[in-house]
C-alpha cells in the first residue's frame, strides 16, 4: 500500500503570505523576541504543519520541545473546549477548583520518588526553575545555587542568571542574580584528548568536589540544578554515574537536588522523566513544555516537606494553575504515562537514530549523533579538532526547511541540529523526514554522498 507523503510543497518556503505575515510581525512585534524561520502557520494536527501557502510540512521542531502528544491531540483539544464553557479563570489564590487538585495528584503519582510528594503550579519553565531555586532556599536557608556550562534554565533574571551562553542570552542584560556558581558539564565528546569516557566522568565528578572547596562550600548550597539532558546545550545526556554523585553529594550536605525536566520530561527520551534512565531520584522535579501540549504551564513535584517550607503566599501567581491549562496537562499526562505511549517513543528514538547514524557515517563533518530515546542531536564540526561548525548547521536546517522538514539548531556553539519531532509520528513520516535530512546534507556539504 502506497502512503500518501505527510509533505506537500506548493510554493517556495516561505511562500507569499507567510512573508507578508512575517513583515508584519518585524513590524508590530520587538525584535528581542526573533525567530527561527519565515514561517506564518495556519493549522497543525499531529507532526503536520499547514503553512499559510498551503504547503505541509513536517515539524521536527515541536514548538521547541512541548508537542511530545503531537499537534492539537483531540483528547487535549476536547476537554479544552469542555472546560472553557465551564470555567477560563478563578485564579487559585482566591478559590479552589477540581483540575488543578487533581493535576497536582497526578503529577506527585508519576514524578520519580516513593515518598510523600506535593506540587506548585506555574505558568512557563523559567518561572517554575526559578521557584525551584525559591523553594530550596526557604527549605535549607542558604543562598547557593550549582548549575552547569552549557544549561539553559530560562530567561527571567534568576533563570538567566542561572543560563549559561553569554552572547545569546545575556548579553546587555546584566546586573545577574548573585550566589550562582557555575561548573563544566561532563561533554563525553569533548574530553581532553587520551582520555576514555570512563575516565573522563570520573575526573569531571573530582572537579566537581574540587568546586566545592575553590568556589562555594556545600553548607552555602541550596540547591544543585541540572538538566538530566542538556537541552539548548545540544542533547547531552548526564552520565549516570555523575549524577550519582551529585546526588551522594546532595545527601551528604543537606542540598535540594533539582532536575530541570523542562525540555527533557514528559516522554522526550522515552521514559516519563529523563532522569529516571539513571535511577537518581531527585528532589524536586520541574517541568514544562510538552506537559500542557501547547497550554502555558509548568510545575514543581516533589519532597512534600520542600514543597511546604516557603511561607504561605510567598509562592504561585494570577494565572498559575489556570483550569484551562490543567485540563490540557492531565490529558496530556493521559496520553504520554502510557507503556503502549512509552515504548511507542522508545521506537521512534531508535528508527530515528538508525537513520541519522546511516547518514553521520558519510559525513566526517558529524562529530556525533547523541541523545537519549527519541531525544535526538546532530553535532557538526570542521575538522578532527571538533572546531564547531555553526554555518554548515544552520545551511543544513534551512535546506530540511526549504523540503518541508522544520529543523532548529541547539548546542553552546550553535552547532547542533536538534530532531523533536511529535512522538505520535508514525514510520512512513520518520523516512520521509530521514529523506529529507539526507538531502539537506548532500546539500549543505556540497556533496552528495
Ligand atoms: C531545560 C529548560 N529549562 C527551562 C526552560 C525555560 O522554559 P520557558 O521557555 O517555558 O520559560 C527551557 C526552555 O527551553 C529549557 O529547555
């Protein structure tokens, strides 16, 4: 049986009407908030986008991260329209209503950790890292915060603060929070030369005890925060035994042990939380993104004593827990905390990775293709000395673009192609997509290969 392909070019991308609507946003809407393509988009179903020309293309982008469920899954689609007829907003500082209570059990259910466990509900991933921060300060009455090169935690003074990659996300923007400290992340690939991966993790994790003597004592340390997957830093995934020791460490000194989840969690890489891949249980949880489906809202879970130390009203907002966004989070929780949902994942990830590998292997520009589950990168280089290559990645996102595949990039130096297709994506879309990449590179390169 012959499919019908999910791509369906009919104009130049962008075509007229996207560009017209594009011109008017540069118009109408600051510069500070740019964007990736010149995209203007009209509906979306699944991993399908329909442009405003008519065209279909493919979306491995996924709103950066947040369509794990895909684009509008009906489930989501319908309680959201149930619930709008019943109640938009109450805001949950003033009366209490039925979906954010049952969020929040839901949410202290499938987060990792077999003890008593509580929730706060917020609106983006910066405002629920930088609560985070909040929390572990009113529970442990210290100041420091541990992040890592390379993190992105968000783009509020505190999660800025916290973020790493100065030119991007910083720059003029200063003065930064204070009592942050900032350590390498263990990158496997760019170890010093001579040294095996093993090693390598167990020489990052004595920096990382050596920083607790030349940087901040671990009795000033509120918290460690850390990406289980890197995620703007290019798909790194934590080795396991580095976040064994952070969380030995944690133990030891009494510090609040955070997985930033925001990007990683719910389904990313095939299991509901990244961190679960290694069996650390952190102590709090925070997530976002693909929890709602596309409705703004994020969460802290975890150690119910944590969740309880800020004093009462030191903590939420207007529109935390909005009914709307909790009915969309439940569902999506319904869809994703599935074995048939996981496993499902699991299989993209590795259909997706055979495919990226075939295609890395005749290329000598791919350092590496990384990631954990269907949590996929692309590393690009110019030579044996890993010097990033940035322009061949951002050549080879606009020619996937331009054939109907949507690609960013990530990585501290811009050279990552990131693949976050929907996990609803069936095979027929992961070849047509593979397809795609491979010319992108023939492209880009100049050589096809
Ligand atoms: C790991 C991580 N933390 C926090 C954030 C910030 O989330 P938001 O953009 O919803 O504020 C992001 C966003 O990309 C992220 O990837």
């Amino acid at each position: 049986m012959t499919t019908v392909p999910s791509i369906q070019i009919r104009t130049e991308i962008p075509g007229p009407r996207s560009s017209a609507l594009v011109a008017r946003r540069a118009a109408a809407l600051s510069s500070g908030a740019a964007y990736l393509t010149e995209l203007g988009v009209a509906s979306a179903s699944g991993a399908v986008v329909t442009d405003l020309d008519g065209n279909q293309l493919l979306d491995f982008a996924g709103g950066i991260g947040v369509l794990a469920a895909g684009h509008c899954p009906p489930t989501v689609v319908d309680a959201l329209r149930d619930q709008a007829g019943d109640l938009l907003h109450m805001c949950a500082i003033v009366a209490s209503y039925e979906p954010m209570v049952e969020l929040a059990e839901a949410l202290n259910a499938v987060t990792p950790g077999d003890f008593a466990k509580k929730s706060l509900l917020m609106n983006s991933g910066a405002e629920a890292v930088e609560s985070a921060v909040k929390i572990a300060r009113a529970a442990t009455g210290r100041a420091g915060v541990l992040v890592f090169e390379g993190g992105y935690h968000g783009r509020t003074n505190m999660t800025m603060s916290m973020t790493s990659k100065y030119g991007l996300f910083k720059k003029g923007f200063g003065p930064f929070a204070s009592e942050i400290y900032r350590i390498p992340f263990p990158n496997v690939l760019r170890r010093p030369p001579g040294t095996d991966p093993e090693q390598f993790v167990g020489w990052s994790i004595e920096r990382l005890h050596d920083a607790l003597v030349s940087q901040v004592d671990p009795s000033a340390l509120a918290a460690i925060v850390i990406e289980p997957v890197q995620g703007e830093g290019g798909f790194l995934p934590a080795p396991t035994p580095y976040l064994e020791a952070i969380r030995r460490i944690c133990d030891e000194h009494g510090i609040v042990l955070v997985a930033d989840e925001v990007q990683a969690g719910f389904g990313r890489t095939g299991t509901m939380f990244s961190i679960e891949h290694s069996g650390v249980v952190p102590d709090l949880v925070v997530m976002a993104k693909s929890m709602g489906s596309g409705m703004p809202i994020s969460a802290v879970t975890g150690r119910a004593d944590l969740l309880d130390a800020p004093h009462p009203g030191g903590m939420g907002g207007t529109y935390s827990g909005n009914p709307l966004a909790c009915v969309a989070a439940l569902e999506t929780i319904r869809l994703i905390n599935t074995p048939e949902f996981l496993e499902r994942a699991t299989a993209v990830g590795a259909r997706l990775r055979l495919g990226l590998e075939a295609i890395a292997s005749r290329y000598d520009e791919v350092a590496e293709v990384r990631g954990l589950g269907p949590m996929l990168a692309i590393e690009l280089v110019k030579d044996a000395e890993l010097t990033p290559d940035p322009d061949l990645t951002l050549a080879i996102t606009k020619a996937t673009l331009a054939r109907g595949l949507i690609t960013i990039r990530a990585g501290l130096y811009s050279n990552c192609v990131r693949f976050l297709p929907p996990l609803s994506i069936t095979d027929d879309q992961i070849d047509e997509a593979l397809a795609v990449v491979a010319e992108a590179f023939a492209e880009a390169t100049g050589d096809p290969r």
